[in-house]
C-alpha cells in the first residue's frame, strides 16, 4: 500500500494523513519575534475601550484628546504611552 504523499510545508500528524500547514503559522512567528514583521494593535475608540484589568495589555485608541494614541494598562485605567497620562 503506497503512503500518501504529504503536502509541501504540511506537519505528519497523528493519526497518519492527517496534515496540518503549521509551517506558515510558524514563519509568521518567527518573523514577529525577530521584529522582521509589524505588530498591529486592536484599534477602540475611548468610549469602547475594554476593562483595563489584567495589566500589561496595548491598544490603538482612534479618538483620544490630543489625537489617536497607543495606550497600555495598568491595572486600573487605559494610559498613553506617550506621557502615561489617562486616555480620555
């Protein structure tokens, strides 16, 4: 019995002939990880913007005073990553 021939860039699974494309999954990581490829931040404008718990998240906020802004959080409030001022 001939085995199947497995796509090119395609992983063996388990059970055999099962194929996953990871390979392309984890060129795009490699690129992210070695700053070879940009980030894109989820864009809100202030009245949507999410919970700011958990910390450490970053968001594109459209509509801050002063202009469109990249903001992280702290914990408690949405902060510019300009002059960690609250965005409003």
């Amino acid at each position: 019995m001939a085995s199947p021939q497995k796509p090119k860039g395609a992983l063996v699974t388990n059970p055999p002939g099962g194929w996953l494309p990871w390979a392309g999954f984890f060129e795009d990581l490699w690129r992210l990880l070695n700053g070879q490829a940009p980030v894109q931040l989820k864009s809100y404008v202030v009245a949507s913007l999410p919970s700011a718990s958990p910390a450490g998240r970053m968001v594109y906020v459209s509509n801050a005073s002063g202009g469109a802004v990249v903001a992280f959080s702290d914990g408690a409030a949405w902060r510019r990553v300009t002059d960690r001022t609250v965005v409003t």
